[in-house]
C-alpha cells in the first residue's frame, strides 16, 4: 500500500478487536408498561422497584414508547397549574414517544460510544421488528469495562 506522499506503507489491520454483543450484558427482564396503564400504577412501580424509567410496549412487545420519572412530574405540573386529576389518565398520555434504541446487533463498544455521546443513562434494545429484546444500561457497560480489563489490557 502507498500513501498519498508515495511512501510504502504497512497494510492496516483488516479489523478493529473484536467486542462482546450487547446480549452478553443487557437485562432481559426488563420492567415494562402497557400504553393503556394507569399512569398511578406507573408511579407505584417506580417507587416499588427502584427505577426511574421503562419501556412501553404494545400488545405484540413491539417498542412503542418510554415513560420516565421526568414523565411523572410533569403530572403533578398539569395539575398544579390546570387543575387536571391524574386517576385516569395512561401511560400514553404521557410518555415519550421517540426513543433512542439499540439494535440487538449492536457491539458493547457501539453502545459505549452512543452512552458517551448522550446523557441517556439506558437503552431499550430492539430487534428486526422493533421488540423489546432488554435493555442496556450504562453500569452494564461499566461491567463489561472491567470484564475487558481483566481479559485484555
């Protein structure tokens, strides 16, 4: 191979290292919402379990939103200023209907870049079709980090 100044030059490496799928460290078992849920069961759950967000999903699991804790004050906001019951309102309502996602196929080092490129602090990861196959999570990556570590470096 000869560089642009006409030097011969070593052939570069034909692939970067290879890294793990983000299967190996994302939770499959992941807590989700119906559209149609009362957004109060919503809130219980996120108290109850600890987290601060979660996928929504149809009736097919395909992905078809997120809902957060940021989504839930919003609640307490419309309230406040228009005097609006949340009894009835649903998940629906109030989720975020554009969600950053992973694909399946993604590598821990794809998702480690998308991680350092946003202040999303987890991904919903998706399939062919759009299900929900788990999530990945930034101390997923943290993990996986140490199990490289310990492996390569």
């Amino acid at each position: 191979m000869v560089s642009f100044t006409g030097k011969k030059m070593e052939e570069p490496p034909k692939k970067v290292k290879e890294y793990r799928p983000v299967t190996d460290y994302m939770t499959r078992n992941v807590v989700t919402f119906h559209p149609s849920q009362s957004i109060v069961e919503a809130m219980d759950t996120f108290l109850e379990k600890g987290i601060s967000g979660a996928p929504v999903v149809d009736e097919h699991g395909k992905l078809v939103g997120i809902i957060s804790e940021v989504d839930c004050l919003k609640i307490m906001v419309d309230e406040a200023y228009y005097n609006l019951p949340h009894g009835k309102i649903t998940v629906a309502q109030y989720m975020s209907h554009k969600v950053a996602t992973v694909s399946i196929n993604s590598d821990i080092l794809d998702v480690a870049t998308k991680f350092l490129s946003t202040n999303y602090r987890r991904y919903p990861v998706i399939d062919e079709n759009g299900k929900l196959a788990g999530q990945i999570s930034r101390r997923d990556v943290l993990q996986a980090t140490r199990d490289l570590k310990t492996s390569s470096w």
